[in-house]
C-alpha cells in the first residue's frame, strides 16, 4: 500500500505498520456489524518483531475477562474495585480509581477516569475467580486459541522504554509485548470474534456509561468521553488519534508505547502500529495523518484483489 510509504518518515528507528480490511469496492460499501473476515492487505516493517504494547495490552486483557464472563467464571456485575464498583465499571474505565493508584476519587460511574490501577483489580480478579495466574489465564484464553505465539507476558528489558511515574503499570495494564502479526490477528478478534459471541462483542465496543465527561490522555477532556468495555470508542472526539476520516464508531486502544491499533466498523477496515519511540507530539501528527491516507487509498484501489506484498525494514 502506498499510504504506508508514510511510515518511512516517522521519527523512530523501527516501526511495524499494517492494514486489514474486509469487504470489496468502495469503502463505504464494505459490511458492517462485524461481518466477513479482516485479511491483511498492506504491511510495512518487520511485522514478526517483538514491540512493547503498553496499553494495548487492555483490549487482550478485557477478551479475556469476557471469555470468564461467558464461562460463569465472573460477571459483568460482579463487584469489583472500591464500593460500588463492578467488573463493568472497571473495564469501561468508570470506577471512580485513580490513574496508577488503587484509590478511588470520585463515585463510581460518574466519570470516565483511566485507570491503570482499575486494569490490575481487574487481573487480580480474574486470578482469584479462575484459580489461574493472570499470565496463564490469557495465555490460554486469548494468546494461544488466536494463535498469538509472538505476544507474550514480560518484554525484554530492551524495550522497556517509556515507563514512566511513582507507580508503573503492571501485566494487566500494560504487560504484553508482541508482534505486529498478532496485533493485526487481535484486530480480527474484535471485528469478527471466535472466542465470546457476537453479542458479547457488540456490547463490548458499545459506548458504555454513556454520558460521562473525562480524559483521553494525550489529547485533553472530552464531554462526553466514550468507552466500552476494554475499547475505547471515539464517538464526538475531536482530535483523535485515528485521525478525522475514520467513523463516530471506529474502536480500538493506544499505547504509551507507541502502539495503536483502530478498527473502523462502518467501513472493514482496521489499522495497528507498533514502534521503538513513546507516544508524543510525533505521533499526534504521525497517525492521524496515515489514517487518513489509508482510507483514501482503500476508497480508490479496494475495486482490486489486495496484495499483501513483501515486509519493508522500516
């Protein structure tokens, strides 16, 4: 793809840059709802190359608290966090915790705060319920029924860059460290998911609590803020990190990494990145303008079998 030409420019020393889209013809006639299959259809760097995910790790986290909520293990409404607070409230950031402590500062569902702290209550939860180690518990939920054999618990020290504060996120927050193939497989996850139905899923990249004010950290306090559970949702925010041209129901997750991944439901078509430099100013110029490029591109050329092509060192 020629919009990932883009990626060259960016100011890191290695990125991995890939595209999947489902559906042919124009964009806008792509299906909605999660229907048909995301197949890659453009990858720029080395895509088998191990990146710290931060952040990203959430999105694997929260499937793998849903694949508990379909067991019976947990459920939405378990309790969970400080008084008042469920496993609901925690995933769609709206317990009332801090940023990167276990302390509450203000009433449960009344604001949209992210948390961190919420994330590890959230895998501490998940061990005691399952009677498994967080690590396991994904690894045999999530990362090995996917196929996700490059994302793993723990990154080398090598790419440790970028964790910052008193109080650093944990393995729930933002532990994994993986591949650009597994995020792209991720992406298909959430738009087409195999391991929790379809309803589930709906309801996951469903704003939840709607209504609440907050912040989008990087980019300022938004009213409302929308999230779902484990996604966020962009709905009426402007600037985004996936850029003007995605839609109001476009979902996904960043990373203080420097990692991203989007996928935009109204049109079949999803975006992730993975990066050696943190999220910062490059990055709020940076992805934006690939995302646009992206869907203009796929708008014109979508009419023609994609071609995957070969993997370009950045």
């Amino acid at each position: 793809m020629r919009s990932l030409e883009l990626v060259r420019a960016w100011p890191v020393d290695a990125a991995a840059v890939g595209v999947a889209a489902t559906g042919v013809g124009a964009v806008g006639a792509a299906p909605v709802g999660g229907t048909g299959r995301l197949s890659t259809v453009g990858v720029v760097g080395l895509a088998d190359r191990p990146f710290r995910w931060a952040s990203v790790t959430k999105p694997v986290i929260a499937l793998a608290i849903l694949v508990a909520i379909e067991e019976g293990t947990l459920a939405l409404d378990t309790e969970a966090g400080p008084p008042g607070s469920t496993v609901a409230h925690l995933l769609a950031h709206a317990s009332g915790l801090a940023v990167d402590e276990p302390r509450p500062i203000t009433t449960p569902g009344t604001r949209r705060i992210y948390s961190n702290s919420g994330y590890e209550i959230l895998g501490e939860v998940l061990a005691d319920r399952s009677g498994l180690p967080l690590e396991e518990y994904v690894t045999e939920g999530v990362l090995r029924p996917l196929g996700m054999a490059g994302t793993t618990f723990g990154p080398p020290s090598a790419a440790r860059s970028g964790e910052t504060g008193a109080n650093p996120p944990g393995p729930a927050a933002a532990g994994l460290c993986g591949t650009l193939t597994d995020l792209l497989v991720l992406a298909g996850e959430w738009w087409s998911p195999s391991l929790i139905s379809p309803e589930t899923r709906n309801r996951a990249v469903t704003t939840a609590y709607a209504g609440l004010a907050g912040v989008l950290p990087g980019f300022g306090r938004f009213d409302p803020c929308d999230w779902g559970l484990g996604v966020e949702v962009k709905g009426a925010k402007a600037p985004h990190w996936s850029g003007p041209a995605t839609s109001a129901t476009t979902f996904g997750h960043f990373g203080r990494s420097g990692a991203f991944v989007w996928i935009d439901p109204d049109v079949g078509v999803a975006c992730a990145g993975l990066s050696d430099r943190p999220f910062g100013p490059w990055a709020l110029e940076a992805w934006p303008r690939l995302s646009e490029a992206v869907l203009t591109e796929l708008a014109v050329d979508r009419t023609t079998p994609p071609s995957s092509g070969p993997d370009l060192q950045v």
